[in-house]
C-alpha cells in the first residue's frame, strides 16, 4: 500500500463484490458483471458524476480480466499517445484502453480511436461526466456501449465510509466513532471520492481518538457550504426556479437560483444548456438576439469555466429576464406536430413539388406555381398547405409584440416590484 496516496485511492475496491453502489449495472445477474464474469466485454463508455465510481469499475475490468491495460487522461494525452498504446495493444491481445475524461478529446483524438476500436485492437473504456451524445463524435459513439452511472445515495456514502474506517490501514488504527454523517455528506454531494478525501482529513485533524458530529465537520471544512444535491429533488426544483425566475421576467430571483446552482456545484454546461433552450422557449422572436446571446454565452464558459464563467452566466441570465417574452414559435411547432399525428403523412400539393424530369411535369408537378419574388412585396397568397388542412394557423405573430413596448411594461413591473 502505498501510505501516501489519498484514502479513495488506499481503499479503492478491485472487485466488483467491494463496489458501493451502481447496482443496476454490477449488481447481481445484471448485463455488464455477466459480461464481466464470463470474460467478454466490449467497448464502453461510463456517464456520470464524479466519484461514482467510473475509474474503479473500468480497474475492476482489467483486474478480473487480467488483460492488459492502458490508461490515458484526456485532460494531457495526445493523438500521439493514443497511436502509441495502439501499437503495444497489436502486439498484445485483448488489450482494454481506459480514457478518462473522454469528453475532452477533440475530434481528431477520438477519431484516433476508430478503427482500433471497430477492428477489436483495442477495447476501449471511456469515462465521462457530460452527455456523450453531445460530446463523443457520432461514429465512436455507435462503436460503444453508453452505461450510465447514478450519484451515490445516502446508504451507499455511510457504507463506504465504515468500510473505510474498518479496512485501511490507517484509519482502522485511530478509534473513530462516526456518530453523524449530514455534514460528511451534503458537503460531498453525492462525490465518493470527495467524501473519503474530506474523512480523511477529519480523521488526521482529530489524533488517534475521533467524534465525528456534524459540527466538528463544518469547523474542520472552515467554509458553509451551500446545500443542493445535483442528484435528487432539489436540483430540479433549483433549475425549475431559475427557468420560472427568467421566464417571469424577475432578473433578482434568477440571479438568486443561479449563485444557488453555482455554489452547489453544478455542472456549468448545464446551466448554460437550460438558457439556450429558454431563449428559444420563452424569448424567441419577441427579441431574436437573445438565442445569440445564450449560444455565445454556451460557447464562453466552455472556454473559461469556473470561477469566470459566473459572470458569463449572470450577464446571460439577467439579459433573457430583462427580454421581452414570447411563447410563440413553441406553440407553433407543437400545434404543426399536433397536425400530423392527427392526420398523418398528407400529400404536398402538386403546384409546389418539384419537378426535375418531363414525366413529373407532364403529371403536374410544379404547375401554377407562383414565384413569390415576382409579385409585390415578394409575397404570393397562394396556398401551401395540403388541402385537408388548408388555411390552419399554427403561428400567432400577435404572440410577437413589438420588443420596445415590451420593454416598457417590464418596467413598469420592475418600477413598481423594486423601485426603480
């Protein structure tokens, strides 16, 4: 053992009978620890948050297997390192290549991967916290099996730490009564790793006899930390607010639910993936710029990340409050859906079909089409919908106030809610 290594990494389970948690994928008779046990695994990529357990699950593969193994983090390797492991994986047989952070790779780095992967070079094992789906190129992706990982609950955290207390060498030499355990777990927030990293220090700071409490926790983290389980009930409740805030036009109280996510922890993508939505959902074209605004606000704190990112994020969500609203082009698409699960695949009228050989002419296609730019105002009032539904409205530009008598009579509201 190595002494100096952090307590997750002292205790970090080598069989899948050791891991806490993620029943529904190593529990008993399920997929992956019968693909597992009989020795046939494929590629793969773990989906969840930190500390669930990604990197020991993808150890406890080569460990079982006893198969050569690679491991490479996407936060420093290269395409070079990655063409490099290739080459020692054709000489060895049955080679698993674990990349964490996986997300992180470019394009041509995950493109690097293709073909060792489709001809069985290499197996590969990828490990990230954000949505593969947006994230892995398309190609890869179909190539693996995407295996979600769920945050550890509260039975499984109280469960790795006794185990930890009772088999590291360390700790199990220090008398440690774990009498609670909420400040140990809010402040890990679902994170193992982070939570047997927090106990340790604890333990240390404590000597050889240790009470944990909930208040001697706190004193030792010296900072409050601001409840939010990204897990569970509260972070939908947290960004169900932040989105009501904004579309309710209250920059404050979106600003409040924002700094509540931002302390908490969560994930920055995801914060700046919910305003893109909503400035098409709720904005839209009652003030255009605001999908620019959030898609460039999207690309920013991708490139800076946290701490900065939160001015980002609060430039953004103060201007999408401040914007007039509009439901309007998510009323209409759900009312064109609406239409074509009512009355199916209708046939396109054939004056506006398109008509490349004689025999489509001859049969109509195209005929008394009306060129709009050659009437005034570049507008023809010839019908485009299938006849059966001819003359439905699905779009209200009345949804679409002007922005600036919008503006006012957010104002107005402001004026009166706050004063100024």
């Amino acid at each position: 053992m190595n002494r100096h290594a952090p307590l997750a990494e002292r205790v970090r389970p080598v069989t899948l009978d050791e891991l806490m948690g993620q029943e529904h994928l190593v529990g008993k008779g399920s997929i992956l620890r019968t693909a597992i046990e009989h020795g046939r695994i494929h590629s793969m990529l773990f989906w969840g948050p930190p500390g669930t357990g990604k990197t020991t699950i993808a150890n406890i593969i080569a460990h079982t297997l006893h198969v050569p193994y690679f491991q490479l983090s996407a936060i420093s390797a290269g395409v070079k390192d990655v063409r490099e492991i290739i080459e020692q994986a054709r000489q060895q047989p049955g080679a698993v290549l674990f990349i964490d952070e996986i997300h992180r790779f470019n394009k041509g780095q995950q493109d690097a991967l293709l073909g060792a992967v489709e001809k069985g070079i290499i197996t590969l094992i990828g490990a990230t916290t954000e949505n593969p789906s947006f994230e892995v190129n398309s190609a890869l992706l179909s190539r693996c099996q995407v295996y979600v990982l769920r945050p550890l609950d509260e039975k499984d955290l109280v469960q790795l730490m006794r185990h930890a207390l009772a088999k590291d060498e360390l700790l199990s030499q220090k008398k440690v009564e774990l009498k609670e355990t909420a400040a140990l777990i809010n402040i890990s927030g679902g994170d193992g790793r982070k939570l047997l990293n927090l106990l340790e220090i604890v333990c240390e700071a404590a000597g050889n006899e240790v009470v944990i409490t909930d208040a001697f926790v706190m004193d030792i983290a010296q900072k409050r930390i601001a409840l939010y389980d990204k897990g569970g009930e509260q972070h939908y409740d947290i960004i169900s607010a932040f989105i009501k805030s904004v579309r309710g036009s209250d920059p404050n109280a979106a600003l409040y639910w924002l700094a509540r996510m931002i302390e908490g922890g969560e994930d920055v993508k995801f914060i700046a993936r919910r305003l893109v939505i909503l400035a098409s959902e709720d904005i839209g074209n009652a003030n255009p710029t605001a999908l620019v605004m959030a898609n460039a606000s999207f690309d920013a704190v991708n490139k800076i990340g946290f701490p900065e990112a939160n001015i980002i994020l609060s430039q953004c969500t103060t201007y999408l409050a401040s914007s007039p609203k509009s439901n309007a082009a998510v009323a209409a698409i759900n009312e064109a859906l609406m239409a074509v699960r009512k009355f199916g695949d209708l046939p396109v009228p054939l004056h506006i079909r398109n008509a490349p050989t004689k025999l489509m002419k001859n049969m109509g296609y195209g005929k008394n089409y009306e060129y709009s730019h050659s009437y005034d105002n570049s507008f023809s009032p010839q019908e485009y919908l299938p006849k059966e539904i001819a003359g439905t409205r699905f779009f209200d530009p009345g949804k679409n106030a002007r922005e600036e008598e919008l503006r006012k009579f957010l104002r107005g509201l402001w004026k009166e809610k706050y004063g100024y």
